[in-house]
C-alpha cells in the first residue's frame, strides 16, 4: 500500500518476528485498494508493451511517482490508493489515481482495460519487465510467467494481531469461492468464449506456485513455521513469492485478498471492494467474540471455487451446512446479510449489479456480437467509469 514499486524494493520481507510485531502493533481496519489495468492500442485493442514508458511518466507525476506500480508483465499498469483510515478515503485517493492514470495514458496514445483477461492476445507475445526483480521470476518460473497475462483487484484490510490475522485467512478461504462468482470478469481467452465466467482464475490460480487457496493453517506459529521451511529449502526468498488469495501481508500488517477479476466499471470494483473489505473485518469480529466456525475442509473449498469458475453468479454452490445445493445468488445475500455488522461500523456501502461482467459478456455474445466487439464495449465502459464525469483525460 505504499509506494508504486517495479523491482525487489517492494518485496515483502521475510523476518517472521518482525512480521509477528508488525501485526501486533497493526491499526484494525485501514484500507487499500489495488486495480489492475491492461495497456491497449485504443484503435485495434491489442496489447502494447508500454509499461516501463507509461511507469517512467509516471514517476514524474506526484501522486503517481507513489501510486503506480508493474506487476510482472509489460503490458500492465497497476494503481494503489496507498493506506487509508476509511473506504470513503481509500476512494477518494484511488479516484484522483485514476483520473491522472487514465489522462497520461490517454496523452501517450495509450488506452486502459479492465477485464480479468485479455480476450485474444497470445501469451507467447508477451514480454517480462525488465528489472533484476522480474528478470528472475521469469528465470524461476519460466512459461508459468509467459503465461500470466491476467488481471484483478486486490484490497487491503488492516488487522492488529497476528494469531487474528491467520485466523481471519483461514476463514475467509470458505469466502472466496463467492467473492469469485461475484467478480468473474473473464470468459473469453484465445478469440472465442471459453464456457467459463473467470478463466482468469484458471490461468494463474492453476499454474504458479504457492498460488490459489491454501490450507487453514490453525495458528500463526504453524504459518511461520511453513514459511521458514520454505526459506530454508531455497522454495522463497520474498513473500511476494506467497500468491495464495489470502494471504497475511509480510509489509503492510493488513490481511489482502486478491482473488477476484478486475472489474470492467469503476464503481463496481468500488463496490466489490466494499465487500471484500466487510468479509475481512467481519471475520475479525467474528474472531472477538469467538464466533468463528471452524475452516472449511480443502476438498470443500475447491468444489466451491470450481463452481465459481465455471458458472459465476449463474451457478449453485454447496452449502455444506445443509449438505444441498442452493443458488450462487443466495450465497451472495448470505454474504452481504453476515457482514451488516462490519459494514455499518466502517460505513461500507456495498452496491452490486444485477449482471456482473462476465454475465454481461455471455449476454452480448449470445445475442451475436463477436468477442472483439464485447472487448471493445468494456474499454469503453472502463474509460467513461473510472474517470468521474466532468474529469477530462486529455
């Protein structure tokens, strides 16, 4: 959450006592906000190699000389609101990033998307950004790092307390297959419509290391004890190279998740955001007042998530409790009815569409627009969402 970061000066740091007091002495509550946009022609939309162009303008920017950051791969920018006390500033500060993104962006003849995937642009095309930091992930995971071309939004909530924080992450594991359904932004891959809603998710939960859900791990001396084991078998050397969903954050002391598709509109990754941000500090009431069920099992969360995957919002999900399916949909009210509590304490408005993108692409398609004219439509939507009207980008 702090300043924009292309190479190891933002990798998080791996000194577990350090971490441990870092979440002791952690505000509850702050938060930050990630969006991920990719770098398009805005003529033939395919992707343009400009990150290190558009990431050298932006160090000249003094908002986003702190805000802007790579991840990974040369056709993507990323902003970060940085810390912030309450969502309403977290959007503020994410608003002006925005703005000034979209108009430097549109200065160097540049456009911005926001799709989990891109709908037709070959992997093998891609490039790696080139720093020392980049140089050797490519080097480590080689065609799993070619292949990620994706995209998302990740949010940050602080919590104090680093038994809290792991027991937060562990439920919230039986949370995400939901935040998924809901996000799922990504059902094009390779010119044609691939049946899924988050193909995104196949793509990078499926092929890095230490990505997608991890076990519960029951306390935070089981986590560091893990994680030690990885460092002392060469697995790691920066937390950054923890891609899990959830994970505790080795730098920041805040509990991110970072499973969902980015969001073609502005406001609804605001108002994803807002949810994803109730789930984390319900969770951590819930652990206050000891009401926090036991994790669900890993061969339950993966039936979830698959679900996710495949049918988003449109699909049934488990509910374990009840040993029967129900509808996706009413897992989503179920979430939203749980978090009533964190959502009125930090004034969290959470306001969903009634068809996420993905559904909102499968509409289109099925009604005979080809997948270039629905990539083309998005781009629009995301420059006419996340720029307030009246805000030129000129």
């Amino acid at each position: 959450m702090g300043r924009g970061r292309t190479d190891d000066a933002d990798a998080g740091h791996l000194d577990l006592a350090r971490t441990w007091e870092l979440f002791e002495a952690s505000t509850d509550f702050t938060i930050g906000l990630e969006e991920e946009f990719a770098i398009v022609d805005p003529d033939t939309l395919e992707l343009r190699h400009r990150f290190e162009d558009m990431y050298a303008a932006c160090l000249q920017d003094e908002l986003l000389a702190d805000s802007a950051a790579g991840e990974l791969i040369s056709s993507e920018i990323e902003i970060r609101s940085g810390r912030a006390e309450t969502f309403a500033q977290a959007m503020d500060l994410q608003r002006e990033h925005r703005a000034r993104l979209f108009a430097l962006a549109d200065g160097m003849g540049l456009a911005l998307a926001a799709m989990g995937t891109h709908p037709w642009a070959s992997y093998l095309d891609q490039r790696i950004i080139d720093t020392p930091h980049y140089a050797r992930l490519r080097e480590e995971l080689r065609w799993v790092a070619q292949r990620n071309n994706t995209w998302s939004l990740h949010v940050h909530v602080g919590v104090r307390g680093a038994e809290r924080a792991i027991a937060v992450c562990d439920h919230l594991r039986g949370v995400l297959p939901v935040l998924l359904a809901v996000s799922a932004n990504s059902p094009c891959l390779d010119g044609r419509d691939t049946g899924l809603h988050s193909v995104r998710t196949e793509i990078f939960t499926r092929t890095f290391p230490r990505c997608g859900i991890h076990e519960a791990f029951g306390s935070w001396r089981a986590y560091a004890d893990f994680i030690d084991l990885l460092v002392r078998t060469n697995s790691i050397v920066e937390a950054t190279q923890l891609w899990w969903s959830v994970r505790p954050h080795h730098t920041f002391g805040t509990v991110e998740l970072r499973i969902c598709d980015a969001q073609t509109r502005g406001e609804e990754s605001f108002g994803l955001a807002a949810l994803i941000a109730a789930c984390i500090a319900q969770s951590a009431l819930d652990y206050d007042e000891g009401r926090l069920p036991e994790p669900l099992g890993q061969r339950e969360i993966e039936e979830n998530l698959w679900r996710a995957i495949r049918y988003g919002t449109d699909g049934h999900m488990i509910d374990f409790d009840r040993r029967e399916e129900r509808p996706t949909l009413d897992a989503v009210e179920r979430l939203i009815e749980w978090t009533v509590p964190a959502r009125e304490s930090l004034g969290l408005e959470v306001t969903l569409p009634e068809l996420n993108g993905a559904r909102r692409a499968r509409r289109a398609l099925d009604g005979g627009a080809s997948v270039a004219e629905v990539y083309r439509v998005a781009v629009a939507e995301t420059k006419r969402t996340y720029v307030r009207e009246g805000v030129s980008t000129k």
